[in-house]
C-alpha cells in the first residue's frame, strides 16, 4: 500500500541537488512502468557527470534517502552509466489509482509533471492500460521550489544561487539540465525530451491494450471439450446400463 506522508516531494529534493549541481550537467529521468494488468513501478533517477559529481559529494545523502525510505521509496545504489553517475529511487504500485498517486507525490503540483494519470479498462474483448497528462517545464528550474525549500535557502528556491550560476557560466542554469520521461504502458514504449528552457508543454499519452478473442476462444474449446467428454461419458453409462439391464431380463426368462 502506498505510504503517504508528510516529507518532502522526491523533485524538492532533486532541486537541492540540482541547485548544488547547477553548471554542471545533470540529466533527471522518470520511468513509468506499468503492466497491462495495472501493476507497475515509478523509478526517478538523476544523473551526474565528474564534475557535478564532485560539487554534490555523496549523492544518496545529498537526495534524503532516510526520508525517502520513510515516504516508501527504495534508493538504488549509484551506478556509472556512460559518462554519468545514475542514483536512483524507485516504489512499485498495485493498481492505477496508486501510481497516479505516487505520480502526484513525485512531482507536486507545481513540478513538471501535470494532470498524470495511470489508467486501465477491462472490456469484454479486450484489456487497455493508458498513461497521460503532460509536461511542462516552462517555470523552469525555480518551478523546484516550494515554501519549505524557499525558506531554507533563505529566501529563494535557488538561495540566488541560479543567478550567481548564470553570471559566472554565461548561460542559463536551466540549459545544463535536462528531463527525460519514459513510459512503458504495456507493449508500448514513448521517451519524452524536455528542457527548463522549453516554452511549449508537452502532452503525454501512451497507451496498450490487448486482444481477449483467443483468450475467449480457448475457454470456449475447454468449455466444449469439458462438455464432449462429459457426454461421452453420459452415454458410455447409458449403455452400460442398458445391457446390464438386458442380461438381467435375458436370465430372469430363463429361469
């Protein structure tokens, strides 16, 4: 069951990171998972090249992982991809109704993710799951902060750092990170590719579903074979019976 509790969302705490990390690359990818059968897992991970690596220190540390146990979240190890250091946390869900809530917790109502919602019809001659809402990173790297994290930074979701950044790079924060989503919803697989310079959202819809009619078809065999067998069966009896019933009233004649 999904544990709810009153902790920071998972991008606040990114953005601490990502505030530390700035002029740097990181890459912030979320991974939705879900099963034809409604069944999944919601991965976010963040990503750091050496030297951003080196500004955050101990990334797990740096991400809460004691809080994040605590809300129901497992921290995967860090692992070397390429030329980035992944850390990853990750909570598996039971049905629809529980990812599009760990969604909501994920991102808040203010991050990048908007209206997501997992979703799954059970017809009669097929199964669908459905993942959509949208993205939208056009705030971008301040939509991160929140009361709580503004407050702790004195002030600033960023504590002014986004504009010290910005002054000594040349360039904007915002263009040194990147978010990719990806979906799996059953068969199908989509990667969404946004930047916090982006000035457009993005719709998300992804969607599988799966046929019934050979499913319906072989229980309708099994049905008819049950069925055959049984009368089969019905008529062997029968006819057992019957010349029981005849050699019976043969030796009754003769005596």
């Amino acid at each position: 069951m999904l544990r709810n509790r009153r902790l920071p969302r998972v991008f606040a705490l990114l953005a601490l990171v990502v505030f530390v990390a700035a002029g740097c690359r990181v890459q912030i990818e979320t991974k939705i998972d879900v099963g034809i059968n409604g069944k999944g897992t919601i991965t976010q991970g963040i990503g750091f090249d050496d030297a951003a690596l080196k500004r955050v220190g101990d990334p797990a540390q740096a991400l809460r992982a004691d809080d994040l146990v605590q809300a129901g979240w497992e921290v995967d190890a860090a692992s070397k991809e390429g030329d980035l250091t992944w850390i990853r946390v990750h909570q598996s869900f039971e049905t629809p109704e529980e990812g599009t809530a760990l969604l909501a917790q994920l991102s808040g109502p203010d991050g990048p993710y908007r209206d997501m919602l997992i979703s799954r019809s059970d017809g009669f001659l097929s199964t669908s799951v459905k993942v959509t809402g949208q993205i939208d990173t056009t705030a971008g790297l301040q939509m991160f902060g929140d009361q709580q994290l503004a407050t702790a930074l004195g002030g600033d979701a960023s504590g002014g750092l986004l504009a010290k950044i910005e002054a000594e790079e040349k360039a904007p924060p915002a263009s040194m990170v990147d978010l990719n989503l990806v979906v799996n919803a059953g068969s199908s697989t989509k990667t969404y590719n946004a930047s916090f310079t982006d000035t457009d959202t993005q719709l998300v819809k992804v969607s599988s579903s799966r046929g019934k009619l050979l499913q319906i078809l072989e229980t309708l065999f099994v049905l008819a074979l049950v069925g055959l067998t049984a009368t089969v069966i019905g008529l062997r009896y029968r006819k057992r019976r019957l010349r029981t019933r005849r050699l019976m009233h043969s030796r009754g004649r003769r005596w």
